[in-house]
C-alpha cells in the first residue's frame, strides 16, 4: 500500500535531492548558530520557496519510510509513521501537527530544555533502535523542514487539541488476559509471533521493534496509544481494560536494548 508507481518515481529522485540538501549542510556548517526550526512561510533565510518543497518533500519521505532513507541511523524496520499515523497528521498518534513552536520546551525525562531536533534524535536512539541522527545534517534539516509545513496554522495561545495521546484511566494490565485479545484482535497482522509484515505491518516485538528505552514500551502509553488507533481496521474496539491487558502482553516480549551510551537523549 505504500509503494505507489508515482512513489517509486520520487524515489528515483532522491541521489539528487540529497546533493542539493549536502551544499545545504555544508552552507550551514560555517554558521555558529545551527539551522533554526521556526521557518517563516518564505522558508528559512537563504532557501527559495523550491528549495523549501524538496526539501519538506524528502522530510516527509524520511518520516514515511525511515529505514530506507536513512538506514544509518536505524536499527529496526519501523517507520515514524508506523507510530505518527498519516505521516504524523493522526490526532492522539502523537502527531506533528502544530508541534514545532512548542519546542525548545522542558523534558521530563532529559530533566532539561530540549529542541525539536533533540526530540527527534530520542526517537531515533529510542523508537528506531539507531543513532542519533546529526543534529545538523540533511536529512534532519529535511525532517524538521516537514514537521514545520505541518505547523503554519499555529496559534501560540492555542494547543492543538489533538496533541499527544489520549488520557486513560490508570489501569493495572494482566498479560493472561492481554494475550487472548492479542490473538483474536492484532495477530492477524502483527503476526501471532510479533513481527509483523514489514514495511506494511510493523513489528511489535522481536529484532525490527522499538527497544526497551521506547515511550512506545511503557504499558499506559501503548494503551492509550492502542485504544485511540487499533486494531486498524477498527479502531476503538477495544475497552480500556483490553488496551491495558494487550500492551501488557506484549511489554512481557522480548525486544532490542537501549543502548545507554545514549542516555543523553
Ligand atoms: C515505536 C513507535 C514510534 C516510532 C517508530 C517513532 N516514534 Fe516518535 N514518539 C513515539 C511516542 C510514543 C511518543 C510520545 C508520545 C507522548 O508521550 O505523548 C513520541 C514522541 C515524538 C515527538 C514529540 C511529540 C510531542 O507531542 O511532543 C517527536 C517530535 C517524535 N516522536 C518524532 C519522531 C520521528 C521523527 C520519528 C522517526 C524518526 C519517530 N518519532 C518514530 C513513538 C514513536
Ligand atoms: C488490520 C491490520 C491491523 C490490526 C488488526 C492491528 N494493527 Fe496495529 N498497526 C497496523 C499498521 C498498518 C500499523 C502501522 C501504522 C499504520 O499504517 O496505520 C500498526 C501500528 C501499530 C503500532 C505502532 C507501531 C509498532 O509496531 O509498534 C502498535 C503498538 C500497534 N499497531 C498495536 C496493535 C495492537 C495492540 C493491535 C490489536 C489490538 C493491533 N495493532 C491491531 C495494522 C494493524
């Protein structure tokens, strides 16, 4: 469902795109002060309005399809797609939707001020089991060019209502329980042994899933994640008590490490 013909074309586009965004990069390099995120409707200083769409365009690209973009960074086969649904557009998905502005903002779990760019690098550390993607290079310029197309109708005042995930009640999930809702209601396409399809269907536990560092493996946020989206093909399905019990079972599989060189993130 993803690979479109007119997809395959873009694709086919990128060796060249990528040499623009590298005399980008390394126009920035000389700069003290890195690439700013909060890009006026012209785009940033310096970078025409064609520029500007490559650019959101490979942003974009790299959202939907992170371990081919950007294999480097990647140590699992998931996408942020695969948890950002419609290409971080979904309401309650942790959306990208007015979320630029809100950054530099405190983090809970840095315990300090973080950018956007830092954020994404925890996704990366964490969700794709990777790297940290450089916080200066193409491919991050890229990803935070898309999320800042996706924020022109911010209001400051405003929070976009669809931020974040939905608050559940806290609940206490039993895996027993969680194991038989897994199987009558997402084995069909996570795969009874948690791995999926992908890039279609994506792992939720083995070598391609998130590690164990992920937000995505705390059991409150998955069922406030799950009860909001899945199953997919009928989202709201499930009770609370069913979105506690499944993310218990799968939190009780095996998954990759955080790697603690990486606590900083
Ligand atoms: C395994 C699922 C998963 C994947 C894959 C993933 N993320 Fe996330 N992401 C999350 C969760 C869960 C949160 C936290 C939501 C919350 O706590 O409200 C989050 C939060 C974020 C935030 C902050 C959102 C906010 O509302 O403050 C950004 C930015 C972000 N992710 C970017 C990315 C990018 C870019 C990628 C791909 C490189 C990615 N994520 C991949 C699960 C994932
Ligand atoms: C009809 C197929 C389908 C069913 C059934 C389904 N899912 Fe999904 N799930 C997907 C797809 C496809 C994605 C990737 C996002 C997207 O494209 O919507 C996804 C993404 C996810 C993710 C985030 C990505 C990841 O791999 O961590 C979680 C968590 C998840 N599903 C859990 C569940 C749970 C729990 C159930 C059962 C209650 C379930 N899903 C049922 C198709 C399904």
């Amino acid at each position: 469902m993803h690979f479109t013909q007119q997809k395959r074309m873009r694709v086919a586009m990128i060796p060249l795109m990528v040499m623009g965004f590298s005399l980008f990069a390394v126009a920035c390099s000389n700069s003290s002060n890195p690439p700013v995120h909060a890009a006026s409707a012209d785009g940033p200083a310096g970078i025409s309005q064609s520029q500007q769409r490559r650019l959101i365009h490979q942003g974009k690209l790299l959202f939907d399809q992170t371990p081919k973009e950007a294999p480097d960074y990647v140590g699992n086969k998931l996408s942020c797609s695969d948890c950002h649904l419609k290409s971080g557009t979904a309401a309650h998905a942790a959306p990208m939707t007015d979320l630029a502005g809100t950054f530099p903002q405190f983090s809970k779990r840095a315990g300090h001020i973080i950018s956007l760019q830092d954020r994404i690098q925890e996704c990366f550390v964490r969700s794709e089991a990777g790297q940290p993607l450089p916080a200066n290079g193409p491919q991050m310029v890229a990803l935070v060019a898309y999320i800042d197309s996706l924020s022109k109708s911010q209001v400051k005042s405003k929070p976009y209502p669809g931020r974040g995930l939905i608050k559940l009640p806290t609940l206490i999930g039993d895996p027993a329980r969680g194991k038989a809702v897994y199987v009558s209601q997402c084995a069909a396409c996570h795969g009874i042994d948690g791995a999926g399809d992908p890039p279609i269907l994506p792992a939720l536990w083995g070598n391609n899933s998130y590690n164990d560092g992920a937000g995505m493996d705390n059991p409150s946020k998955m069922a406030a994640f799950v009860s909001y989206t899945m199953p997919q093909d009928h989202p709201g399905l499930l009770t609370p008590q069913q979105a506690y019990d499944v993310s218990a079972y799968i939190h009780s599989k095996p998954r990759p490490k955080f790697n603690e060189a990486y606590k900083i993130y």
